[in-house]
C-alpha cells in the first residue's frame, strides 16, 4: 500500500514503483476513439479546451483516488500536452507518479472526429529519434517508461539492431524501456522480445498487451514475461466497451452471473478478472468519468473465487475473431 491506501508494486525489473490500476488516456487526448458509448460519454462538445479540462478533472480523480500510474502515448492526439499542463498546473515533481509513454504511431486526425486516418505507424530508427525529443520535452524527468507502441513481428522492430541500440542507450540513461503488444500474435511477439539482446542484455523490463476474459490468449506468454523478471501491464480489460453496460455481455451469460452474485457492475467484474491473474502488475482504465473510474477501481476490491474465474473463461473468443471485431469498431 502506499499513503493513498491503493495497492502497489515493482514493475519488475524496471524498480518503477507503481499501484496496481492505472489511468490510461487513450481516450482522452483526441476526440475520437473505438469506445462504445463514446457520444454518451463526452457530448458534442469535443474542442481542444474541453477535452483538456476533461483529461484534467479525470487526472485530479484519479490521483486524489490514490492512482500513481499514467499511461499515455505521442499518438494519443494531445494528451501528452494535457498531461504536462496538469502537472504544472498542479506543481507535482518527477516521482509524484510514475508515467510511461509510447513511440511509433503519429496521430493524424487532426481533431476532426470523421477524419479517415486517425493515426499512422512507423517503427523505424527515424520516428524514434523524431518522437522521444516531443516526448522528453513535454515530459521530462517525469518519464519514467517508454514503450514501442504496438510491436509486431512483420514491423521488424525486435529485428532492427539500429532501434534496439537506441533503446537500450535510452535505458541506461534511466528511462525504462518496454513494449506494448496488440492483435492475435501477442503471444508470439512477446515471446520474440524476451529472446532480444544487445552486447548480451535484453534491453526491455516490461511489456503492457492486451488481456480480458474475451481475448485471453496472451496469458500464458505474459506468465513467462513475469516470471523473466519483467514488469507486465494490461490493457483494454473492458473490451473497447463491449464489457460494460453498454456491450453485448447479455447474451454472455457467465459475465452478468457473475456480477449479480456478488453484487458488482460487469465492468468491475471484468477488471477483477485482469487483476487475479498471478503475473498481471499494473490494470488500465480507460475511464472517461470519474464514476467510470470509482466503479473500475471497486474492483480492487473483489476477490475472484477459482470456480468464478472458470466461469469467466467460458467467454474466451478466438482470438482473430475477436480482433476481426475490434478492428471493425468506429472511431466515435
């Protein structure tokens, strides 16, 4: 526990202290994004003023909730600036909070909620070195972990000597380096990065993909990651929205049975899931409102039982179907 009272632990082997939820602003940086219910959520009203004020009040809850984890990306529209203006705003100093950032999308949306292209990847050396000084200038010695955004075996990233030098210089210099992964290949791309070396040092400490009781099938690979020494973070527990109130989990029985038993929000029953997994460090939310958030963060409090989480695991899709759906989700 820290002062806060939230639980906490060591990302491993990067020593990053951190609680076990995070704030993650994918969603609040831009004004479009693949949440359902988005419009419900945010309105019409999504100019740059608004959605900073927005991205602020949900960093205030969350930090005041006792939340010390910050996720954000350059690809998430603006929400590295929101995030600088709030801690000068609030005058909080580089270990307040530990904050990890990503590298290799570029946001292309240019605020416009039905742009075409919303954003653009890019692994090489080139927007490495492009998108790390934006970073550090905004962030600074509040950059605590940098991550490739989304690595892929066909990107070549893990293959890329010129990048993986660059990396491990960046984590000698104090920044802790990772990878998020994404798609049906998690696993495969996970286990590619922990047989990674530079002069005989694999130059990641941790790795943050993809994890719910839909899309379960990176598990097994994040297992071996923490059991490596890496520090592992889970994303997208909620399915875009699809394990929510506002998802299709009623004609998934199992999710709702659950819920009602111990009398919990699906939403939180489904954080809960992600948080009794034995290698699972640190749990996003993506929460937009701060009763968003206190419902995600209840879920600290719900102890799954074995048979309970047997139950979950009969929702488990095939993972391309799964991700053949998320794909097709509109940005709203």
């Amino acid at each position: 526990m820290d002062g806060t009272g939230l639980p906490t632990t060591t990302l491993g082997r990067s020593g990053l202290e951190v609680t076990r939820m995070g704030l993650g602003l994918a969603a609040l940086g831009r004004p479009a994004y693949i949440t359902l219910g988005r419009d419900i959520d945010l309105g019409a009203d999504r100019d740059r003023s608004t959605m900073q004020q927005r991205c602020h009040h949900m960093l205030d809850a969350a930090y005041s909730a006792g939340v010390r984890y910050v996720d954000t990306a350059r690809s998430y529209g603006r929400a590295e600036e929101f995030l600088a203006s709030w801690l000068r705003a609030r005058q909080l100093g580089p270990g307040s909070l530990t904050i990890g950032s990503k590298w290799g999308y570029r946001y292309t949306g240019a605020w416009n909620m039905h742009a075409a292209l919303h954003e653009t990847k890019d692994l090489s050396l080139a927007m490495f070195r492009d998108q790390l000084p934006w970073t550090m200038g905004l962030l600074g010695r509040h950059l605590a972990l940098y991550q490739v955004h989304s690595a892929t075996l066909e990107s070549g990233v893990l293959d890329d000597e010129a990048v993986l030098h660059a990396l491990a210089e960046l984590g000698d210099g104090g920044v802790a380096v990772g990878l998020t992964v994404s798609g049906p290949r998690q696993a495969d791309v996970v286990r590619h990065a922990l047989e990674v070396e530079v002069e005989g040092v694999n130059p990641f400490s941790t790795v943050q993909a993809t994890w719910n009781v839909l899309e379960s099938s990176v598990g097994p690979a994040l297992q071996e990651a923490h059991t490596r020494g890496w520090g592992v973070l889970v994303k997208e527990v909620l399915a875009n929205g699809r394990l929510t109130g506002r998802g299709d989990h009623r004609s998934e029985g199992a999710l709702e049975d659950v819920a009602t038993r111990r009398g919990a929000s699906v939403d939180q029953v489904a954080v809960a899931a992600a948080l009794s997994q034995p290698w699972a460090d640190v749990v996003l939310s993506g929460a937009v409102t701060p009763s968003q958030l206190e419902s995600n963060l209840a879920a600290l409090d719900l102890l799954l039982t074995q048979e309970e989480g047997e139950e979950l695991a009969s929702l488990t899709e095939d993972p391309p179907s799964y991700w053949d759906r998320r794909g097709a989700l509109p940005w709203q």
